[in-house]
C-alpha cells in the first residue's frame, strides 16, 4: 500500500466552493482572472478582475434562486468561456446541482443525456438554440427554463445576461437569499457523464468535498503561482480541466486565458505570455515533434544535441542555463512557459526529456474521472521517466493481485472518490468494493514508490500461450517515429490457430512524410512505414510482441474531445464488427 511520502508544500484546504469564491475576493481581489479576445483574429483582448467575477457569481447565483432552483438541477453545455466558469460557480454555490455537458457530442446524445439527467434548466450557448428548440417541442415537464448565453430570438429561452443583470439588480434592493444559503459539501451536486455513447456512458457523482480534497492535494505537490497565465484549451466538462485549471488554478489565483481553438495554440501562447498548461501527451508529442523539426531546419540538431548535454551537466552541479541557451526555441512559444502538467495516456519519453532539456518543468499525472480527477502526480522534485509520479497527499493506492512482474489493477481509497454512479447500483458495486475505488487500469509500483501505468484492464491482448501484451508500451514507440501523428495497436483474430495477430493502424502526417521522401509516391508510404516497424519497433521487442501487420492512413482515430483515443470504438471499426 502506497501512500504519498514527498508533498513539498503546505497547501491549504477549501471545504466547498463558497469558500473558494471567498478567496477570490479577499485575496485577489483587484488580479486579473481571466483574459479573452471576441474573436480569434482580434488584436485587443478583455481582461476580467477576480473581484469582478465574484461579484458575477453572486448576481447569477440570486438571480437561478429567484428563478426556485435551490436543490434542482442544471445542465450546461459552452466552449470554454467566462460565463461558463461563471455559471458553474454560481449554480454550485447556490445549492444546485450542475450537469456539465460535452459540447462536442452528437445532437442526438445531448438530446439524450438531457432527458436522462432530468435537469430543472440548462445553461447553453447560443449554437445549442436549434437543440434546445427541438426540446422544448417534445415537451419534456421537468425542464422548465432554457438560458441562453448570446443571441436569440426564441420567447421560450431566458437571456444568461439579462439574467445577469437580474441578479445584479436584486442584490442592489438587498435580496441576501444567495448568502443564506447553506451548502453541504459532502452532497453528491456534480453529475459528470463519462466518455462513451449515451447508451452507455455512466453519470459519476461527486460532492464538493470530493473536489474540494482533490484541490488541496494538488496544492501540496505543486508549484503554480499567483502570477502565472494558463491557457485554457482541453474541454472544461471535463474534470480533468474543470479541476485542475479552473478550480485549482482560481484557488491560487492564477490568471486563465482562453484558447481560440486547437489550431490558435501556438499564436494564444505568446499573445497572452502563457505560463503553464494542461495537456494530453498526444498534443505535448506532436509539439515536441514541431519543435525537432524547427531546429533541424535551422541545422542545428547536432549543436542542440551538445547543448543539451552540457546543461545537463551543469545542471547536476546546481547551474541552471537551459532557458537562457535555448531562448530562440522557447520564444515560439512565448518565451514564458515554464510548466506543463500532462495526463489521459501515456507518454513518449523522448518527448519528456526534451521539454525538461529547455527548462520547462513536464509533470505527468494520473486519475480518472470517478477520482475527481487526479490520483497520482509528479512533483517539482521527485520525478521518474515514465511513471506518473507518487500518489497524492490523502490518497492510498495497491496494486490488487499483481503478477511476477509486479502488475496488476490499480486500486484506490481516499476523499477524492466518487460517491458512486447515478442510477446505477450494478456499475458502481462493480467497482467501489470495501471502500477501494478498482481503477480498471493496470499498473505497477517500483521500489522508490513511483506508479507506473501499464494499460486497461480491458485492453490487455492475451495470446493462446497466456502471454499478455500491453498495446500502449507499442504505440509509444510508434508514435515516436517522426512521421507518425497517432496509432493503435490490437489483436485480429486469427481463425487459422484460433489466436491473435498482433496489428496496427498508424496515422502519419502528410506533410512530413512528403518532406522526408520527397522523390517517394505516395503509393509506397505503407512499405517506408512497415519496414520502420520491423526496424526500430519490433527489433526492441520480443517476438511475441511482433507486430505483424500495418494499416497506414492519414485519417485521424476516432477520439473524445480531450484527445484520447476511443480504442474500442476505433477497433470495432477496423475489425467491421
């Protein structure tokens, strides 16, 4: 049993989200919280102080009162954005509980997912109004107000910021039914859908206390500043994001800029001075590749090469010089970002070593979404290639029948876990078993205490001979080949010895294979790649683990909106069954 030994900070604990508003007022008051631009192409951005955004939660907070949602439900479904931040605060220091909703998900399973929720009202943005148009036709009797944030021409949808002024007015003529309220912070008001179809996703439920335990755990492994600017581009539905950027990043009251979208990254980091961010290793490798590339362009792959190397050294003996020699290359970036906190999948090392080479502080982490999230991290100080640190402050975590290697299921206890899945005794008996959360992911400790993560539990091939092969130690590999944007590794049945060939679908960028195989057709990508393979990912491996056969494509894998891959959905579709 492992439990955390190396927290380096004293942190501060919150017990609910009404504390957390406090904060913003008596501490940061006059700090900037948020800044944003109306448009990508803008060249002036908005600037939002913390005493500002309290005073908004306060007003919308009394004005969804005024509207008797105490102890009713509401669904909210935005990019990432001021008013959703906003909003979430607001209904959850009111007493309500929120359903954050995946703004990237099918019209058909919001539609689902709104009746399965059975939410009082809903919060949207205005490119929700046609789906919410078609709700009200069916006429559902439990879903009473429709609050749209922008524009609108539907009588049956309330403003969000004409609500807004509302609450600002009723606060003015001394309505105090918002500070009245009492909050229970060990009451399930969080209602997080997992990743899946409607069909099957399951609605984990969490309480305040649970995030609010998650939030000061955090705040004892790691160093984030009052100063900092973080950019904030993975899904805020996710508590991934939600907790980590915004509850925890608010919590020291950090400034959160809001990305224009995936394809603006690179621009929103040196426009707003970025600090730090929240990434998936799928996002981190392809910049890490973007950076190779860039110095090998300038021809200076091997003076990188030795520089690396010699700080290095210095740095072993206390001197510190990797921003200042690798200024050019940090300077794309915006010259200021310093830390970057990663999860959801594993990661490649190389990619890992060359962030830490320029001076920015990579810290990997693990959890999920039923552990609100994070269960596991690096810190400042002790980190290891490949594992995702120690667990956190508060948590205890075992490996639940580990085999000679020492792998096994993952399993947790701690304040952080969930309090079960909504409407779902089966599932959550499945799972919560004596007071331990079963992960589903596979995992081992090494002899300093650092966890590493081997796979999930339902991924795993087994071979005929008992052998197991975990697909995410070879599609790091693969994906550490130049060319390679993304791949997925399975097992095709094979009728002729009724076991399993070992296969990949590895997705390459066009762009650089063009320029790497210039006088190449396209025709022959798939026997560059395939003899790759069996060059540098095979050879590194024991023949069971060959893989055996390659599909090459162009075409993105099928993903959720944080970027994972969604294996069994891509699988089932490559298999046609």
């Amino acid at each position: 049993m492992n439990k955390c030994k190396n927290k380096l900070y004293e942190g501060e604990n919150l017990k609910d989200f009404r504390e957390l508003v406090n904060r913003y007022e008596n501490r940061y008051a006059n700090k900037i919280a948020f800044e944003y631009k109306d448009d990508p192409k803008a060249t002036t951005h908005h600037e939002i102080s913390y005493q500002e955004f309290a005073n908004d939660i306060k007003a919308l907070g009394t004005a969804l009162l005024s509207l008797n949602l105490q102890d009713k439900k509401v669904a909210l479904i935005a990019p990432n954005c001021y008013e959703w931040c906003t909003s979430y605060l607001a209904i959850t220091t009111s007493n309500i509980s929120i359903v954050p909703l995946d703004k990237s998900l099918p019209e058909n399973e919001i539609k689902n997912l709104i009746h399965r929720s059975k939410v009082d009202a809903v919060i949207f943005d205005e490119k929700y109004n046609h789906v919410f148009e078609e709700i009200i036709q069916e006429n559902p009797v439990y879903l009473k107000q429709y609050i749209c944030i922008g524009q609108n021409n539907n009588p049956n949808f309330s403003s969000y910021h004409h609500l807004l002024e509302n609450g600002k007015n009723l606060l003015e003529n001394g309505n105090t039914l918002y500070n009245s309220i009492a909050i229970n912070p060990n009451k399930v008001s969080i209602f997080l859908f997992t990743s899946g179809t409607t069909a099957i996703s399951k609605c984990v439920g969490l309480s305040q206390s649970n995030i609010c335990s998650d939030i000061y755990a955090l705040s004892q492994m790691t160093d984030i500043r009052k100063e900092d600017v973080f950019l904030s581009f993975l899904p805020l539905h996710h508590t991934f994001e939600s907790t980590c950027t915004f509850l925890y990043g608010t919590s020291c009251g950090i400034t959160i800029a809001f990305c224009d979208g995936i394809k603006y990254v690179q621009k929103n980091l040196v426009e707003y001075q970025v600090t730090g961010l929240l990434c998936v290793p799928l996002m981190l490798e392809i910049m890490y590749k973007k950076i190779e590339k860039g110095v090998e362009e300038q021809g200076k792959t091997h003076l990188v090469k030795i520089m690396r190397k010699v700080c290095n050294f210095l740095l072993k003996i206390g001197i510190d010089i990797r921003r200042k020699v690798f200024k050019d290359i940090l300077n794309k970036f915006g010259g200021k970002l310093r830390i970057i906190i990663a999860g959801g999948a594993p990661m490649n090392k190389e990619a890992i070593q060359g962030f830490v080479d320029l001076g920015i502080n990579l810290l990997q982490g693990y959890g999920l979404t039923e552990t609100s999230p994070v269960l596991a991290g690096e810190n400042d100080k002790y980190k290891r290639a490949g594992s995702v640190g120690f667990p956190l402050p508060g948590i205890e975590i075992k490996i639940n029948e580990p085999n000679k290697e020492g792998i096994g299921e993952i399993m947790a206890k701690g304040p952080t876990i969930m309090h079960g899945y909504i409407d779902n005794e089966e599932a959550t008996k499945e799972v919560l078993k004596n007071g331990w959360f079963y992960t589903g992911d596979l995992g081992r400790f090494d002899k300093d205490g650092f966890l590493y993560i081997t796979g999930r539990k339902k991924d795993v091939i087994v071979l005929k001979n008992g052998k197991n092969i975990f697909p995410e130690e070879l599609e790091i590999l693969i994906n550490s080949l130049p060319y390679v944007s993304e791949s997925i590794v399975y097992g095709k049945p094979d009728p002729k010895d009724d076991d399993l060939t070992i296969c990949a679908k590895i997705v390459y960028n066009p762009d650089t294979m063009k320029e790497l195989y210039t006088d190449r057709p396209e025709k022959d990508y798939h026997d560059i790649i395939w003899q790759d393979i069996k060059a540098k990912v095979n050879k590194s491996m024991p023949a069971y683990k060959y893989i055996r056969e390659v599909i090459v494509t162009d075409e993105p894998l099928i993903k959720t909106t944080t970027q994972k891959v969604k294996r069994h959905e891509e699988i089932k579709k490559i298999l046609g069954s």
